[in-house]
C-alpha cells in the first residue's frame, strides 16, 4: 500500500515534470548554427533555406557540370565552377533570399538571427 | 551538341537586341562549353574518340537548315524563331539522351556525365519554355 501510493506519487511528480518540460520546450531554442554548407546540385540550392547565427560562415560548393553562383543582397560568391566553394561570411541579423545570377530560377534563403 | 548549340548562340549574339534572348544565347555558350569540357576530360581518361552518328548527323543537318533560314531574320521574327528552335531542339536531345543514352551506357562515369548534362538540358529546356512564352509567336 505503502509503496503504490509512493508510486502513484512518484507517477504524479513525473507527469508534472513532464507538463512543465513540454510547456517551456518552445522557448528553449536550440543554439543556431555557427556554420552551414550549401550544396549546388543538378541547378538547386541544397538546403534551400539555411537558418544561422549572426557571424556565421556559409560555405557554397558547386557538384554541377556548369558554372552557378549565389549572389544576394550583400553578398555574392562569383561565379563557381564545378568543384569549387566560397566562403561567406553573415555578419548582420536579417532574411537574405539569393539566386543563381546565372540560371535565375535557383533560389535560396539564408535566415541570420 | 556544342558545336549545334554554340554556332545558333552566336547567331543570337549577333542578330538580336533582345535581353531575353542574348541571356539565354551567353549561358548556352558558357554551359555547354562546361558539359562540352567535361565529356572530353572523360573521353580522354577513358581512352575513346568522340564519334558521329546517325543522331549527330541529323542533329547538325536540322541545325543548319536552321541557320540559313533564320540568318535571314532579323527582329521578334528572328527572337521567335530562335526561341523556338533552341526549345525543339532541347526537348529531342533530352529525349534521346534520357530515353536511349543513358539507359544503355554501361560505363559508370560515363553514366553519371550523362545524368548531369541531362538535367543541365532539362533547366535549358525550361528556361527555353519561358523564352518561347515571353517573347511571343
């Protein structure tokens, strides 16, 4: 008897615990990321949309046969032929949607927060 | 291929004024000549002649009746018409290479160049669509 009622108690504390972990879960947000890497494959951006920390480094590499580029607001990689990266560096918060300036119906987005 | 898509390119280059059109015609040049580089590293690597076929062969003939007759053209008649010869002209090589070529390569690099230069086209293809539908017929 003894021990049920412990358990049912114990039972109790967890669900509690429980509760208040699910609760406060959303404003954990979990640590954005210090870096990124965005691939260029068969004419698109992989990830699509990265979400980083502010002074972040993303670094685009191109797998295609044919020369891309990602140019943004603020930032543009050049011209990138297969094979090769760039490195950007997000050093202000803020939404920067980009493209191919080559084939201008790849796009992406970078979110720095 | 690159021989058909370049000389038509430089054709657009040299007869029309329109943005759309000489965009399309700058990135035909730049990345067919990358797919162009690739295949002939490859070739190289695998120690085999590129050779003309019975597609090639039709492909170059269709190509320069094309150019005689749009040589004559100047203006949106000039725009459309090389609009649509490059979106014809990327559908059959898109079909050809995805429904014969790479279902019967063998050779795993070669099938792998063959993947790429096809959804190369495929972008091509499309944006040719768009060409075709903003410059009007």
């Amino acid at each position: 008897m003894t021990s049920s009622a412990s358990r049912a108690g114990s039972l109790r504390c967890s669900r509690r615990s429980f509760f208040v972990a699910c609760s406060l879960a959303p404003l954990a947000r979990p640590a954005l990321a210090e870096q990124a890497t965005i691939e260029i494959l068969q004419f698109a951006f992989a990830p699509t949309e990265a979400e980083v920390a502010v002074g972040a480094t993303v670094t685009f590499t191109n797998l295609d046969l044919v020369p891309h580029t990602a140019t943004g607001k603020g930032f543009d990689t050049g011209s990138l032929n297969k094979g090769e990266s760039r490195v950007i560096t997000f050093s202000e918060a803020g939404d920067f949607p980009y493209l191919c300036a080559f084939h201008r119906h790849m796009k992406g987005r970078i979110l720095v927060r | 291929m690159w021989r058909v898509i370049s000389t038509s390119a430089h054709l657009a280059l040299a007869l029309s004024d329109d943005p759309k059109v000489r965009e399309f015609a700058e990135l035909m040049i730049s990345d067919h000549e990358a797919v162009n580089r690739a295949a002939l590293d490859l070739l190289k690597k695998l120690k085999a002649e590129p050779q003309d076929n019975a597609f090639s062969q039709a492909l170059l003939k269709g190509a320069r009746d094309s150019w005689t007759r749009m040589a004559k053209l100047s203006g949106k008649e000039f725009d459309q018409s090389y609009a649509a010869n490059e979106l014809a002209y990327h559908q059959t090589v898109n079909g050809v290479v995805g429904g014969a070529f790479i279902p019967n390569v063998e050779n795993g690099e070669l099938k792998s160049l063959l993947g790429s230069a096809l959804s190369t086209f495929q972008a091509h293809e499309k944006h040719a669509e768009h060409m075709v539908a903003d410059i009007g017929s």
